[in-house]
C-alpha cells in the first residue's frame, strides 16, 4: 500500500514510524555494546597482543607454607646503614625518609647476619629516589606500584606497548624461586585475570622487569656497623619485604 504524503508539508523524504524504531534500536545497541566492551578493550589488547588468561592471579599466592621466622641472636637495631643496589647506586637509609628496620645479630647456623625489613611504602620510596619507572615521567614504564603478595608481588605499571601504539596498566606477577633469592614472572595481572606472557616481543618486556629486578637482587648489599652484608635470601608477605643478609 503506498503511503500519502499529507498536504502542504515539507518536501523533506517522509520517514515511515517503522524506519524511527529501526533506528532507535540500532542505537541502543551500538551504546550497549560500547558499555559492554569498553572495560574489556584492555583484555581484547591483551589478547591480541598473544597473551592468553591462565586463572586468576591470587591464585598464585593462595596456600604458600608460611616460612619460619629467622631466629636473631644478640640483635641490635640499627638506625643508620647504606644500602648498594650495584649498577643502580647506593642509597643512605634515611629513617626520615623509609620506613625499615634493620636488626643485627647472630644465628647458630650461619654467624652474623643482618635482617633488614621493608614496607611497600618504603620500596615505593626507594624505587622513585633510584628509578623513573615509580614516577610519572618514565619513558616506557611510569607510575609503578609495588603490591606486595605472600613470598612475591604484584608489579604494577603503565606500561606503553609500541606493537599496539597505545598505554596498558598491566602487573607483572612474580614469585620466589626455589633458591628464595631469585623472582620469576608468573605473568601478567588486569584487574585479576592471570595471563601468560608470550614468546614475542610483547613478552620480551615482561621479560625485561624480571632481569632487571634479578640483576639489582644479585648486586644488592648492606653496609652497616663497619661490615657489609650480602644476600642471602628473600622473605615476603603482604607487607613487608625482609632481605636476610649474611
């Protein structure tokens, strides 16, 4: 049936009250799917990119065996000591300044040693005084975040991922090896879905944080009361860091 235009209206083409629904129900659509997938951009990026979700990172942390605390023999507090991070410079650990405690002493398995504890707060501080990557002005890596977890952390950074031309919030999940000196990447953390890290260039940058983070704990050391004190192993939980030095 063909539908008369009525009288002395204008000359614009008529449009039907079937074609106004059409419409308005292609625009419904089209902001649903915006809300729906613009929290997911991120994720669908990830994925892209090659990384593939492998469970939920607290996960990774859930059910590790608690390591029994170290037992400190004839312990002072120390309130004045210089931390060397080896390439990355040395740091006086100003009380002002970082939150830690250092403690002196003797075991009965290995002699002097010296337990020195930091909170996130203080590792923040010490990587803003020694890094650009804590800051907001990093070149590749900028406003870095420490999530401390049950013997190993959550790294967080906007990280700028040229393959994809764009800025990604992203953590990095790593654990203790088996040595407790040592961190390895599990993989990447967004908004609590563990993905896995590819073999490609995407990959290489996570790969980049763990041999950075591993080659400042291989150069680490104390120097406190006249001696120095290197590494011997690496204690954390959710929020504290403590480097046992011997």
């Amino acid at each position: 049936m063909r539908i008369q235009r009525p009288a002395g209206r204008s000359s614009l083409p008529y449009i039907g009250v079937g074609c106004i629904i059409i419409l308005g129900i292609c625009l419904i659509v089209t902001i649903a799917g915006a809300i729906f997938l613009i929290p997911r951009l991120p994720e669908i990026m990830l994925q892209i990119g090659g990384f593939q979700p492998e469970g939920e990172t607290d996960a990774v942390f859930a059910n590790v065996t608690p390591i029994p605390t170290i037992q400190v023999d004839n312990s002072i507090t120390v309130s004045q000591a210089v931390i060397d991070l080896g390439n990355y410079g040395s740091e006086a650990l100003n009380p002002s300044r970082y939150e830690y405690t250092l403690n002196i002493g003797t075991s009965a398995s290995s002699g002097q040693l010296a337990t020195l504890n930091f909170t996130e707060t203080s590792l923040m501080a010490l990587c803003a005084q020694r890094t650009t990557v804590c800051s907001g002005t990093g070149g590749v890596y900028r406003n870095g975040r420490i999530d401390l977890r049950p013997q190993g952390a959550v790294i967080y950074a906007d990280v700028y991922v040229a393959q994809l031309g764009s800025w990604q919030n992203l953590g990095v999940v790593m654990r203790l090896d088996s040595t407790n000196r040592q961190l390895q990447v599990i993989g990447v953390d967004l908004n609590g879905t563990l993905f896995a890290a590819p073999p490609t260039e995407l990959g290489t940058i996570v790969r980049d944080i763990e041999q950075t983070g591993n080659d400042i704990l291989r150069q680490v050391a104390l120097e406190a009361e006249g001696e120095r004190y290197l590494l011997s192993e690496i204690r954390i939980d959710d929020t504290t860091l403590t480097l046992i030095m011997r």
